[in-house]
C-alpha cells in the first residue's frame, strides 16, 4: 500500500494529538491516512498474505528436483541342505555386496517420476574367491502413472489450491483495508457529531443564561415574577447536565477514533481531536450499473468464487483417485561388468552394454469404498460452495439496494432538519419578541429553546448519517479503495 513514511505518520499522529494548540484541525484523510498505517488489522493481515505466498512456494517445491546419494553394504550366509542323491554336504555360500549409487531425481507435473544417474555393485563371494565384481549401470529410470495419478489436474493440486488460497488472502486483506477506512469514516462523522452536539449544548444553556439575565432585571423593575427566574435557573440546572453528557460522548467518540489510528493508550484528560467536519458527499447512486460493479469488487464475493474454484479442483482430484492404479515403468541406459571399477565405469562411459527395461504395474482396490466417500464429498462440496455463492449475489443485492436507500433517504432528513432548523430558530426570535413584550412566558421561551437544541442535534445527526450512508453505499459495491485513491501493492 502506498503510504506516508513511518516517521511521517508520526508527525501526523502527533499534530492531530496538539491539534487544539496548533489550529490544525485533523482532517478525514489525514484520519485514514494514519489508521492505514498504523491499524493492527491490517497489520495482522499483512501477515496473512505474506504466509500464504509462503505456502505457495511450497507447493511448487514438490516439483523440485533432488540429488540423492546412497550407500550400503551387505552380508549374506547361507547354508545348503544335504542332498540325498549326492549324500554329501555343499560348502557354505558368503556373499559380502557393496553398493553406491548417486542420482538425480523427481516428478514432473504430469505425474512422471524420474531417476537419471549411474549405479554401482561389487558382489564378491566363496562362490568366486571374494575376488571383486563391479556391476555398474548409468541411465535413467520413470514410472509413469497411465490413470489414478496421470495429468496435471491429479499433481497440481496442492499448487491450485495455494494459488486461490493466496488470491483469498489478498482479497481479505483489502476488505479488511476497505473495512477500516469505513470505520474511520464512520467514527470521523461521529466524532464530528459529538462535537456539533456539544457546541449545541452549550449554546443552549447560553440561551438559558442570557435569559436568566433578562429576567432578573424584569424582576427587579417588577415586570416579572420571582416564578419566572426560579424556573430559567432550573432548566438551566439541566442543559448543565445534558452538556456533561455531549462530553463524555465526545470522550468517547474520540477513544474510538484513537483507536483506529493505532493508539494503545485513552487517557480521559488528555487533549481532544480537533476535527475539520468533511462537505456533504456526493454519491451518484445507479444501482443496477453498481451492482454489476460490486460483483466485480467485493472482497468476499470474489473470496467465495475462489472457494468454488477449490472446491472443483479436490472433486477433479477425487475423481481420478477412484481410477485403478496402472503405471508403466521403465529405464534404458547403459551396463558395464569388471573386476575392476574403472574398467566397469568404461564400459557404461562407452555405451558398449545397451541395458533397458520396460513394464506395467496394476493396483485394483477390491472396494474403493475411501476413493468413493472422498469423491462424493467433493461433490456436495462443490454443490454447497455453489449454494453459498448464489446466497452472497442476493446479499449483495440486498444490500446495495438498502444503502442506495438511506443514501436518498439521508439526503431527504438533511434538507428537513435543516429547513426546521431555520424554522425553529425563527419561532424562538418571534416568542423572544413577545416576552419582550409581555405577551409570552418564560416558559413558552425554554421550551422553544430546548426544540431548537433538538433540532440542531438531529440536523447534525442527520449530516452524520449522510456521511455513513455515503461510506456505506461504497463499502457494499466496492469502490472505497478507488475512492480515497488508495491502491494495494503486490507482495
């Protein structure tokens, strides 16, 4: 991923930290720019990418091949039965064989099984007075699987399944990275909420005072009860309370922020976020075109055609492990036979004693009944993958069309908070007057200020939920990464 230097998101990190001293307030891209660096999510999934490379690696290692080396030396004494024919008893029979061999071997993706290299046996004996006899052979030697065993879809198993097991990965890893700047955005709005929440609280007990101040000089000339001040110093009492309350869902929604960014500690006196709010985003909402899109783009929809693609490689396996076992075996090469080695090893270098073998092996099990259970397995796997696949396009389409939903709803509640917003402030400058004038209460005035810190909380909250609704819509098909700009590196 591309992002800022380690030592740049520390400065990042701690000017938003100070952000209340500096005037620079945190913006939202400046947000996700230090959760992409320094969230454990992603970090922990970082790992998972890099172990699933790891495992594909070594599955091509099965097709590496390897340089074997073998010694041995061997013994063998045997005693023969009189004869009564003969009436006599045959000497006893040594053999003393020495044996050397050095190759290099392996198997090719076809399931072809090699051996190219040269071997050698002294056998020496009573039978010929322990005098040496090099045998010696170089060439090669296959056993070729002709059913169970044969082709690529039975010996690139293991590597199929690590490469869609690697494609999975890095589609987990963007969906976590889509998932965090979602979050991000989400917690930004809260917070930027919180604080709206808490400036309209404020405000609202500023109302209350500047009305307390009014009514204690109208009590002093007489123009007003003693009632009407003890009632403003109550209400006052509790818009103290609903600030308090503001506070600590500011604490709160801050904490949470925090903690996307990658901090570990939350102290309760440290400095706050100062949050620059983002505009209202604009969505262009077509959701037929953006479903086709979120087919495309969505983590675990793609997460979920590589689990089919897994599922239809171990049937294929499974199928042909229900095969009889049929291999062709065989080896050509060269043979040399002296009592002495180097004499032996000419022979073979020469090419003077041609030396080839050809044959079949045959394994039939009486019952396939473990192939028969696998392959059955395999099979409702793959049925089931493909019952989960088809389950995943109704989600998604359910819910693209859901967020495309409370994008224009969340439009609508913006303009109507904000239109009562304008109205309400009016109503509590036109009640205001008239208690100016003496033909209203104090009581009609706090109520109508306590409607106007309603309405100024729900045309905040409504702005939020625009933002989320936004952040939303573009999680469900895909497009948050394209978005913000952001592109994921290959590792």
């Amino acid at each position: 991923m591309r992002l800022p230097s380690t030592l740049a998101c520390l400065l990042l990190l701690s000017a938003a930290l100070a952000a209340q001293d500096t005037a620079q307030p945190l913006t939202l891209d400046d947000a996700i720019r230090l959760a992409l660096a320094s969230n454990l999510s992603i970090k922990v999934d970082a790992y998972s990418r890099s172990i699933a490379r790891a495992n594909l690696l070594s599955a091509y290692g099965q097709f590496d091949p390897a340089l074997n080396f073998s010694r041995s030396k061997s013994e063998n004494y045997s005693l023969s039965l009189a004869s009564p024919d003969n009436g006599f008893l045959p000497p006893a029979t040594l053999v003393r064989t020495d044996t050397y061999a050095l190759s290099l071997g392996g198997v090719m993706p076809w399931g072809l099984s090699y051996s190219i290299g040269g071997s050698a046996q002294n056998q020496r004996g009573s039978y010929n007075g322990f005098n040496d006899a090099f045998q010696t052979f170089g060439g090669i030697q296959v056993t070729q699987p002709l059913l169970r065993g044969f082709g690529f879809g039975a010996n690139l198993l293991g590597v199929r399944i690590a490469r869609a097991d690697r494609a999975i990965s890095d589609w987990q890893y963007r969906q976590t990275v889509i998932d965090t700047v979602t979050n991000v955005t989400v917690a930004f709005s809260n917070l930027v909420a919180a604080h709206e929440n808490l400036r309209t609280a404020q405000r609202s007990r500023e109302l209350a005072a500047g009305l307390i101040a009014e009514n204690e000089k109208r009590f002093k000339v007489g123009s007003m009860s003693e009632n009407d001040v003890t009632t403003a110093r109550s209400r006052m009492a509790l818009r103290e309370e609903a600030i308090l309350y503001a506070e600590r869902a500011v604490r709160d929604s801050d904490n949470q922020l925090r903690l996307l960014m990658g901090e570990s500690s939350f102290p309760n006196d440290g400095p706050l976020l100062a949050v620059d709010p983002p505009p209202p985003p604009e969505v262009d909402v077509q959701p037929a075109a953006d479903l086709q899109k979120a087919y495309t783009l969505r983590p675990d929809y793609q997460q979920a055609r590589l689990a089919f693609n897994k599922g239809r490689y171990n049937e294929a396996s499974a199928r042909n492990q229900l095969l009889p076992q049929v291999n062709f075996v065989g080896s050509y090469g060269y043979s040399g036979l002296d009592q002495n080695f180097a004499a032996s090893r000419r022979m073979v270098a020469d090419k003077d004693n041609r030396a080839y073998s050809a044959g079949v092996e045959v394994s039939v099990p009486l019952t396939f009944a473990q192939g028969r259970g696998a392959a059955r397995a395999a099979r409702l796997q793959v049925r089931q993958t493909e019952t989960r696949l088809k389950l995943i396009e109704e989600e998604i389409a359910l819910g693209v069309a859901a967020a495309a939903g409370q994008i224009e709803t969340s439009q609508k509640r913006v303009a109507a908070t904000q239109a009562a917003l304008k109205l309400s402030q009016q109503s509590l400058d036109a009640e205001l007057k008239k208690l100016r004038a003496g033909a209203s209460s104090t009581f009609f005035v706090l109520d109508l200020q306590e409607r106007l810190a309603g309405v100024e909380n729900n045309y905040y909250q409504a702005l939020a939920d625009q933002r989320r609704a936004a952040a939303a819509y573009e999680r469900e098909i895909g497009t948050t990464l394209e978005h913000y700009h952001l592109t994921l590196t290959d590792k």
